[in-house]
C-alpha cells in the first residue's frame, strides 16, 4: 500500500484557519514515527505538531494508523529529523476542522 501526497496541495491545509490534518499511516511507517510525538513536521507549507500513540507497541501495530497534525501552540516543540518529514511526505493529509 502506498500513500502519497496529492499533486495539488489541499487548499484547506493551507489556510491558517484550519486547526487540525489526519492521514492514515501504514504500520512499519507508524512504527518509526512513534518515538517523535509532540515533534514538529511541515504538511503543505504549514508547521504543525505531530500526535503519534507512543502507548502503542509494534506489535499492535497490524493497520493503518490514523496520526494527527495539530497547526496550534508549535512554540517549544522540537523539529523532527528528515528521516521522519520523508514519512510525512508521502502521506495523504485531510482536514478535520
């Protein structure tokens, strides 16, 4: 299964009104992402705060996670290394609100 980021960027994610993307993340890809909770991530242009499950073990990881990027209170956060905005990258980010 391959997740990618659409062609055109979604015009919501892009509005600094929008407060919150989701995307579905497959399991080996969750996996290395777990450990950078609360770490900061670019999706289409906007900084935002990563929201993996750290309580999840890899074992329980058997599906597509949904993660969780919240574009408010960023300030403190620490950036997340390149490995883990190439993950980013190549999902597919919806708004929530």
């Amino acid at each position: 299964m391959t997740f990618q980021i659409a062609e055109q960027p979604n015009i919501a994610l892009c509005s600094n009104r929008t407060r919150f993307a989701t995307a579905l993340c497959p399991p080996k890809e969750t996996a290395q992402l777990l450990p950078y909770n609360h770490y900061t991530v670019q999706v289409n242009g906007r900084t935002g705060v990563l929201v993996t499950y750290p309580d999840l073990k890899e074992t329980e990881l058997t599906q597509p996670v949904e993660l969780q990027i919240v574009f408010e209170h960023i300030a403190g956060h620490p950036a997340a290394p390149q490995e883990v905005q190439s993950i980013i990258n190549n999902l597919t980010f919806d708004t929530i609100s």
